[in-house]
C-alpha cells in the first residue's frame, strides 16, 4: 500500500499548485483570492440573519400575510440551505469549485433583486428559495477555494479568518438591517446584495482558477443527493415549525420520522454506491467525527445567544431595534481579530487548545449573562463585559471548528468535506432558534425565563469543549496520520 502520508501530502501540494498555475506558490499573493471569496461569503451570512430586523416592516407590507406566512420568509431560506449544503460541496468538487462559485453568486445576485421586487409572501419565499441555493452553491465551493490557494502552513489562519467573516456577517446582519430598513424599506436588505456581488462576480472571474479535481467521468450521486435533500429538509423543517399552530404534532413527528428515514436511507446507501455523494470514511477519522458534533452543539448555543440578546434588549431593557442592533457590535467586532490570533496559534500548535479556552471563556460568559444583568438598563457595566467574553469565544471556536474540520481532508474532498460541516453548523442554528423561541417565546417575558437560556448556553459550552477533547490537529498529528485517519481514499 502506498505511504498515506506522502499520498495526502502530494495532494495538498498538488492544490497548492493549482493556485498559480505556472508559478511556484510564493510567487503571487493567495490574499486577493480570500478577500474575493470572503466577500460572497460575508454577503450570504449577512442576509441569513439581516430579515430578523425586517420581520415588523414585512409584517407592514404585506398586511393580508398572517405571521405563519411571513415566517416561511426565514424558514425557507434555513430549511433549503441546510439541505443543499452537501450535494453542492459534491458539485464543486466534480464540476470546478470556481465555476461552482460563481454560479452560486450569480444566482444569489439574482434572487436578491427578486426579492426585492416581490409583490406578494408566495413570490418572496420563491425567491428566498432561489437565494439559499445560490447560498448553499457558493459557500463550500469558497473555502475549498480558500484551502487550494494557500500554501500548508498558511492554510490554519486563512481557514479562521474566512470562518471569522461569517461570523462577523451573522452577527452584524440584525443591526445593519435595522439601519439600512428604518431608512429605506425592507427592499434595500436585498437590494444591498446587488452591487457587492456584481462586484464578486466580476473580480472572481478574473482571479480565480479553477480547481477541479481528477474526478472527470465520476457519475452525480443524484439517488443520495434526493435522499439528504429530503432528510435535511424534512428535519429542519420539524424544528423550524416545531411552535407553529398550523402543524400538528403529528405531523410534525411524521416529518421528522420521514427525515430520519431518508437520512438512515442516505448511509445505507452510501455505503454500497460505487461513487456516493458523500464517502462515510470521512468519519473514520476520528478528529473529523467529533469536530462535527461539537459543531453542532456550539452551533446550537451560538444561535441561542444571539437570538436571546434581542429577546432581552426589546422585552426587558425596552431597546428599540437600531439600539439593540448598535448594543451588540462590540462582540462582532472581537471575532476577526481573535480569529486572527487564533489561526496563528493553530498553525503552530494545533487547534484543540484554542478551542477548549474558547469554549471556557463562553461558558464564563453565559454565566455573567445569568447572573449579572437586571431588569434596569446598565450597559456599560452590566451588558458590555458578557458580550466582549463572548466574542472572544466565538472568535475563538467558530473558526476553529471550521478549520479543525477541513485540516486533513485530501484535496478532493474539501468542498464536500466542509460542506458536511456547514451543514451541520446550520442545522444547529435551527435547532438553536427553535429551543430560544421555545423558551422565550411568551409575550410578556420576565427577567427570569432567561435563565433557561443561560443554564443551555453553559452545558452546551461545556458539551463542545467535551467533543474537542479528542480532537487532534497539530502538525506532528498530522504528519504521522495513518491512512484511514488522514484520507477517506486511503482504505
């Protein structure tokens, strides 16, 4: 059997080598090809939560629409991207992660100006729809871009700082729509897509090269891809409508039973298909299997932090949403730094270690959160600590998972590989919503159906730190990797 190491090693040289081809790596700057992609990337993080601002002024605009129907507006963007996550990392990687991206952006673009002009909900969740294919189409194939430009050792600090911009997007999206909707209308939260992603379009095709793998002639896995199409779709959207009056419980269990079905379908099929969507020896890799739950649980606990903070700035301290939105900017703005301090760290010592202090620090500061703010307004000294702890965190978790995830995947499967993460990430953040609205969901909050939130935030903090244990990333780890740990093509 050939050597594993040196198999995943000429792989990863052999990305490398893509980047620039006709010139050694050194010889042109990777950086132009992250900030290009960064800038999709943060376009589609932002929009998944810049509606949660518009919400009231859709709720005006559409005055016929109830709320369930307005509420398709968010779900049916969560809902299919979750879903078309992994089939379009398995697309970027037959077809071009470079074509793949800009397809994705250009539909994207598309959709936005769709939505934008949308005279009724029905015409408007159509297009959000089209959006979140255009989303889930370009966001692995971005990082798998990302990877393939940049040499071995630089690989850990581009990986957090692209995981940094989407988070930085999600974070910012409330309060920059807040701003961008009082001033303009609930339009423009779709319209501000249009020229920034002309732009990406535009400086893609001039930049980046594609990086198609040696996968021609391998057959589209479509009976997997319907398969975890129907899973995702069908379980995300058991949770999503989990406190909806108009689904049963019924039917809420019958469409989780349907997922569950179709997911256990998916495995069973992947394991006998010649050239399945997804090689389940991904997860044979010990770093990759837990790297993956603990994003689901920080996943879960990060969307329930940022969901709470509006909850309680308009139910207990009565912020009006620009306020609300301006209140929570100094956590965002710890991320991008952190994270790149982060993935300096990780290119030297690996990422296990960033990752269980980060998990401690959000710990400490859902625990401030839980004990320390009032029913008053104090946000110097009661708010702003807890929110900068936990950017902290998140700067330093978030980014990390993201490159942990994707640090010993062979070349040819680093969209799909990501892919998977991604999707799991987002599955989280549905999960996440639907246990915050669970929880605070009633109207006439008290400061203490807060605690609730606070008491998962730690467990869930402690859980990922847990998961993050066994995960080994440090350069000496990989090196040393066996076959079956290091490349699912291995065995």
């Amino acid at each position: 059997m050939t050597n594993p190491d040196s198999r995943t090693t000429s792989a990863l040289s052999a990305a490398n080598e893509q980047a620039s081809p006709g010139m050694p790596p050194s010889a042109a700057s990777p950086w132009p090809i992250f900030w290009v992609v960064s800038v999709a990337v943060f376009l589609v993080s932002m929009d998944g939560t810049m509606l949660f601002a518009a919400f009231s002024a859709l709720r005006a605009g559409f005055p016929q629409a109830t709320v369930a129907d307005l509420s398709w507006v968010l779900n049916a963007y969560a809902v299919v991207y979750a879903a078309m996550l992994i089939p379009s990392g398995g697309l970027a990687d037959r077809h071009g992660r470079k074509k793949v991206f800009l397809v994705g952006v250009a539909l994207f673009v598309a959709a936005s100006v769709a939505c934008g002009l949308a005279g009724s909900v029905e015409w408007l969740v159509a297009a959000r729809v089209l959006q979140a294919i255009g989303a889930a189409l370009l966001t692995p194939a971005s990082l798998s871009l990302v990877l393939a430009a940049f040499p071995t050792n630089k690989r850990a600090v581009a990986v957090s700082l692209w995981g940094a911009v989407g988070g930085l997007a999600a974070a910012v999206g409330p309060s920059l729509g807040s701003f961008v909707i009082a001033s303009l209308g609930w339009q423009w939260a779709f319209y501000l897509n249009v020229p920034v992603g002309i732009f990406a379009i535009w400086r893609g095709a001039r930049l980046l090269t594609e990086t198609k793998q040696q996968t021609k002639g391998r057959p589209l896995d479509l009976v997997g891809m319907c398969l975890l199409i129907a899973g995702i779709g069908a379980l995300a959207l058991s949770i999503v409508q989990s406190e909806s009056p108009a689904w049963s419980r019924h039917e809420l269990l019958g469409g989780a039973g349907i997922g569950v079905i179709c997911i256990i379908g998916f495995v069973a099929w992947a394991r006998s298909a010649s050239a399945p969507l997804v090689d389940l020896r991904l997860f044979r890799n010990r770093t990759y299997r837990y790297v993956n739950l603990a994003t689901l649980s920080f996943g879960i606990a990060f969307s329930m932090m940022f969901f709470a903070f509006f909850f309680y700035m308009s139910s207990i301290w009565k912020y009006p949403l620009p306020l609300a939105g301006l209140a929570m900017m100094p956590g965002p703005l710890m991320v991008v730094p952190v994270a790149a301090l982060s993935g300096r760290v990780a290119s030297r010592h690996g990422h296990r270690p960033l990752l269980l202090v980060g998990c401690l620090i959000y710990a400490i500061s859902a625990l401030w959160f839980l004990f320390v703010p009032g029913v008053e307004p104090a946000y110097l000294t009661q708010w702003l600590p807890g929110m900068l702890l936990s950017g902290v965190g998140v700067g330093m978790v978030m980014p990390s998972l993201s490159g942990a995830a994707v640090s010993r995947l062979p070349a040819d499967h680093y969209a799909v590989g990501s892919a998977v993460n991604q999707a799991i990430r987002q599955i989280g953040s549905v999960m996440g919503v639907a246990l915050t609205v669970l929880f605070l969901g009633s109207p006439s909050l008290q400061r203490a159906d807060f605690n609730a939130v606070y008491l998962c935030h730690i467990g869930l903090a402690l859980i990922t730190a847990a998961l993050c244990l066994p995960v080994n990333t440090s350069p000496s780890a990989i090196a040393k990797s066996h076959a079956l740990d290091a490349s699912p093509e291995s065995a």
